[in-house]
C-alpha cells in the first residue's frame, strides 16, 4: 500500500539572506558581502510613499514576511517589538499633529512618558521628530541652551539625577490590544517594569 508523502513546507524566511534578518530583529548583523546590496534600502526614508526604492525597503521586507519573522522574533522577545515594527506596524500617531511636514501621519505613537525631566528636540527647535522603540531620541541637552538662548525658559534639558521613564514595551501592547495569542502569559514581572532612558545613546 503506498504511503503519503508529507510534503515539508518551506520557511518563507529562508529566501532571505543573514544580513536582511538580522537588520530586521535587531541583531549585531554579519559582515555585509559584497552581493548584497540590500542594506542601501534600509533607511526609514526609502519606506517613503515617493521613493523610489519602496519596494525593496526594510519596510516592505518586513510587510511581505512579517508572519514568520515575529515568529522567530516572539521565541526569545515576548512583550516587546523590534524597530521596524515600530516604523511599520505601531499605531500611528493621527494627521493634523505635524500638518506642514511629510511625516504627518505616518509616526508611530510614543510610548507614554511615566516622569523624569526632558524636552524633545523638535517640540521646540525646526528638526523632524524621531522614535527608537516608540521613545523619543533627540532631547534638549544643556549645551543647547546655549547655542540657542531663546530654548531658556522654554525647555528643559536632560537631567541626569531624573531622567525620562517611559512606560514598559508590554504596557503599549496591552493599551492597543496588541498580543498575540499566548505572549502574555509568557511575560515576567520584569517586562512590565518602565524603562529609564539611556542617556547614552540619546542622539546629539
């Protein structure tokens, strides 16, 4: 009697090279080989409506297997997101926020500011804003003062005695309704506790 083959379905995922996976979770990537060229589509410009390179973006990568990458995401990454889903998929904050600038529309909400002292660069100086993991990454520091007196009394720069904290990754997801199935039984006490800003990478 012959026996029915079970044919093994091929993980979408493996038509992806290191670099694009990596790049994609948030992992220190490989050496880049010379035949991939794909790291020139990675700015979160190239996911723009008008460009030209749309298509090969991080964002469109991700869109297309995004399924069986935050399958691989979610074995060591419960409760929390890596960055493009952040440029991609997080709710967006609504238009008319920033309604003379391209972005208007398309940032991902923040993550809710719990406390500490600090003020976003572009809330108060002509820069675009920008998110790591839905926390702000330019902020007012004290040199900025000087560079611009009009800041004084308007903003306040970091503080390292109290800086910002913001609301854990887990807390966003259950606000928006975001889990998916069995991740929230997996989270720890600690994937609920807020996040200090790390003064250190904060960009200048």
């Amino acid at each position: 009697m012959p026996t029915k083959r079970v044919r093994r379905r091929r993980n979408r995922v493996e038509s992806l090279s290191a670099y694009q996976i990596s790049y994609l979770l948030d992992c220190a990537p490989p050496e880049v080989p010379e035949s991939d060229v794909w790291w020139r589509y990675t700015e979160v410009g190239c996911d723009r409506p008008d460009s030209p390179y749309q298509a090969r973006s991080a964002g469109a990568l991700w869109r297309q297997y995004r399924d069986e990458l935050m399958a691989l995401w979610l074995q060591d990454h419960p409760g929390c997101r890596p960055q493009v889903w952040w440029d991609t998929d997080a709710p967006r904050q609504p238009l008319g926020r920033f309604p003379r600038y391209w972005y208007d529309g398309q940032l991902p909400e923040p993550r809710l500011q719990l406390g500490g002292v600090g003020t976003v660069r572009a809330d108060v100086l002509a820069e675009s804003h920008c998110y790591s993991l839905g926390i702000p990454c330019r902020w007012v520091v004290r040199r900025d003062l000087d560079t611009f007196p009009s800041l004084r009394g308007r903003a306040q720069p970091l503080d390292p005695a109290d800086p910002p904290v913001f609301e854990a990754q887990a807390h966003y997801l259950d606000r928006y309704g975001l889990f998916l199935p069995g991740e929230r039984e997996r989270l720890s006490p600690e994937d609920w506790a807020p996040e200090v800003l790390d003064l250190e990478a904060v960009d200048d």
